[in-house]
C-alpha cells in the first residue's frame, strides 16, 4: 500500500494510507481490481480455510499481545468473535444464507424448482466503520472476503490497531486476501474524498448516527448498492421470577462489553416487581456486582462525563436513588421509578426501572421504537413464548439471555437483515441441459 505524503499509520505488519486528497483514495485503490479478479478466482471453501487460519492465530496470541491490540473494554468480544471466525462457523453462515456455499464458486442447481443459480459479491465495496466498536471492521472485512469481494475500508486514525493486525495476518496466511483489503483514513469533513471512493465501488456499507447517514446519501451515486447501519439502541428486560443477585451478576458482562458503546449495549433494564428480590434491591446487587468488576475507568467523551455526574446529582431529586463508584465515574446505577425509556449516556451507566408487566412496555419505548436493536432477557421458560412473541412485534430485532447480549452468533440478523445476502447479485440460467457437459462457466469467461 502506498504511503502518501510521506503521511501514514500503521506498523511493520501493514498501513493504513493517509488520504489528503481525490487523488490519493484513486492512488491506493488502483490495484483492487485485480485483487478482486485473483480473489474471485478462489473457491470459498479455501477462503474459509484462510479465515480459520487467522481466527486461530489471534487466539493463539499471548494475552497480553491480545490485550495491546483491542481497545480497553472490548478485547472479550474480540475474542469472541475470532473463536467464532473458524471453519465450522463460517461454514454454518455460509449455509444458513446461501443454502449450498458453492454458489459462489460456480453455477448450481436451484434447490427449488429448475435451472442453476449462481452469486456474485460486488467487485469492490467501500466501507465505513465505526470507532466504538473495532471487531465490526473485521467482521465486515470477513464477510466481504466471502463473498469475494475487494474492501476500500475508511476507519478512525485512532482505531487501526486491530483492523492492521487482521490484514497483517491475512498477508502471513495469503496474500490474495490481504491485497484484496486496503485501509485508509481521511478527514470526516472530506467528502469530496469520500464521494471518489463510493464512485469506485459497487457497494457502500456505512456505519453511524443520523447525522453521518444524512451527509453520506447524497455522496452514492445512483445505482450503486448501499447498507446502512444506523443508529439503534437496546435494553433488557428481568421476570420477577429471575429478579435475583445471580441474574444481577450477568448484566455486568452486557454493560462492561466495549464500554456500553455498541449497538447491542443495554441502556436500560426492566424489572417486575414480585420477585425474589425488589428492583431497587436488583438494582443495588448490580452495583455491587459493577463495584467488584471495575478496575479502570471507561472511555467517554467531556460531553457524557458531564451528564454522568449531572444524572447522579438530578436523580434523587426526582425521587430516583443513584449507587456509584466510590470515586470518579467507573460506574454509575441509576434507579428510577419513572417507566419511560431513558437514554444512557454510556461508559458502565445504567437505568433500573421498575414495571408491573414486561409485557406491557411498548408505551414507554415510543421514543425509541425506530432504534430498537436488541432486548436482553431473563425470563422462566413458560413465559418466553409469549413475550418473545411481544417483543418481536413491538420492534425488538434480536431477543437474548442476559450476559449474552454483546456476544451475538455469527448468523445473528444485524438490524434485521442478512450478513451476505445483501452483498449479493444473483444470475439464474433457465436450463435443462446437462450443467456438467455444457460447461458453462468457461463458455460465460470466452
């Protein structure tokens, strides 16, 4: 990759290019074409193989290696989701979505009625990833390889740690997958820069709040394919029957996971009176439980500080009761007898709020019901059908076990939707003849 300006971040495993101007983003994509025609030329089955090598590398990392490469707060996750990038589970995502992975390599019998079917991934997708959250970039980059896709990624000058060790360790296993990943940053404010590197691309995938999706519409030219993942929020939800200190103790993993910044990071939790124990009681075995985990403070800007130590001195003026860190703000729980869905200004603060039925919820989310991610719920087996059902109509996208919530599946539906599916274009050849003797893929590439 060329380092432009003499400007560059990056290691001895790799860099991520410096973009100061249209010319520079033109300059470091000039060889993803052919990357991509070396890329399609792989079967998918070897690319998981690829892929496997990698997740197995980084787990077999020292701790404290692991541990220098993640962002505080997220390195668990990290974990998580490489030991879910190896060959069994790829191949599981694979299936679930395309039915016969082999699509990808060839034309294939329909397995519905007659003819052959065959997938194609965008030649090139330009991605823009959040900082927040560093094991998305590399579950982006991961799925675009198996689509065979070519990847221009923009991330943070401050968040390239791990996305470099990813295309680092890509290179060590082959080559043809790294080259087919180009990092690069440029200045938010660019959009000239960002507008050349969607007119390059066949595919934009985009990550960021209501502003960032707003100044990147305009930018995408007409007809090229473009997923948004917006701004979402999710919560939890505890029965009374599972209103105890042990259900108390599994939150903590939902808040301290990336430092509550994620999609999937719960901003509330509701809790039914009845139980075991009370919700203000619920609420103090969680803070105590926060108070035995918390070492180091979290990651938040001035801006969320000051409306953590806001919320800690208004809430008991408005009857709520507040249980925080002894010192600074390494954690904060925030009790509140008013139901009404209440945004979190993140960094390990969280609301209780008490309700009589979780399943008569659905008027206080009014002001977040277009943002619903994910719900994370402790509830008795003879009550989650009916509140799955209830949930699921109200907006939720994805119902999970406390503690579980920042460790989704790799064939979870993000935002509702598919993983490579949406990549994807699909050719149908309407045919009874002999798919074999025709051979038809090299009669297409004449």
């Amino acid at each position: 990759m060329p380092v432009l300006d003499g400007s560059a971040v990056g290691n001895t495993q790799g860099t991520v290019a410096f973009c100061r101007s249209r010319q520079d983003v033109i300059a470091i994509a000039a060889g993803l074409p052919e990357a991509h025609r070396r890329l399609a030329s792989l079967s998918v089955f070897g690319i998981v193989d690829r892929l496997s090598d990698v997740a197995h590398r980084w787990l077999d990392l020292p701790d404290r290696k692991r541990c220098e490469i993640t962002a505080v707060g997220s390195a668990p996750e990290v974990d998580f989701l490489f030991s879910h990038l190896t060959q069994s589970h790829l191949q599981t995502l694979l299936k679930s979505e395309l039915g016969d992975p082999a699509v990808l390599d060839d034309f294939r019998p329909r397995q519905t009625g007659s003819g052959f079917v065959r997938a194609f991934g965008p030649r090139c997708i330009t991605h823009l990833f959040p900082g927040n959250v560093p094991d998305v970039a590399i579950l982006g980059l991961v799925s675009a390889l198996l689509v065979k896709s070519a990847s221009l990624v923009r991330i943070g000058r401050g968040d390239t740690t791990l996305p470099l060790w990813f295309v680092g360790a890509l290179r060590e296993v082959d080559p043809t997958l790294a080259d087919a990943c180009v990092l690069a940053t440029w200045e938010v404010e660019r959009s000239d820069i960002a507008q050349t590197a969607f007119e390059m691309s066949d595919c934009v995938v985009v990550y960021g709040g209501d502003e960032t999706l707003a100044a990147v519409r305009p930018l995408i030219p007409t007809g090229t394919r473009a997923i948004f993942h917006g701004h979402r929020v999710s919560f939890g939800a505890v029965a009374r029957e599972c209103c105890r200190k042990e259900v108390a103790i599994a939150v903590v993993a939902d808040i301290l996971a990336h430092d509550q910044r994620g999609c999937l990071s719960p901003h509330l939790y509701y809790v039914e009176p009845g139980g075991p124990c009370s919700p203000l009681d619920f609420a103090e075995a969680l803070a105590r439980a926060l108070g035995d985990v918390c070492r180091l403070p979290p990651t938040v800007s001035s801006s969320d500080a000051a409306r953590i130590w806001h919320l800690r001195g208004a809430l008991p003026l408005s009857g709520g009761v507040v249980f925080q860190s002894a010192a600074g703000i390494d954690w904060t729980v925030l009790y509140d007898p008013d139901p009404i869905f209440s945004l979190s200004p993140l960094g390990r603060t969280i609301w209780i709020k008490p309700v009589s039925d979780l399943a008569d919820i659905a008027p206080h989310l009014q002001p977040v019901r277009p943002f619903l991610q994910a719900i994370g719920l402790a509830a008795p087996p003879e009550r989650l059908p009916h509140l799955a059902r209830y949930f699921a109509e109200i907006g939720v996208g994805r119902i999970c076990p406390v503690g579980t919530m920042q460790r989704p599946p790799l064939t979870w539906h993000h935002d509702g939707r598919f993983r490579l599916l949406d990549l994807l274009r699909f050719v149908d050849l309407e045919t009874e003849y002999d798919i074999e003797n025709l051979k038809i893929n090299e009669l297409l590439l004449d």
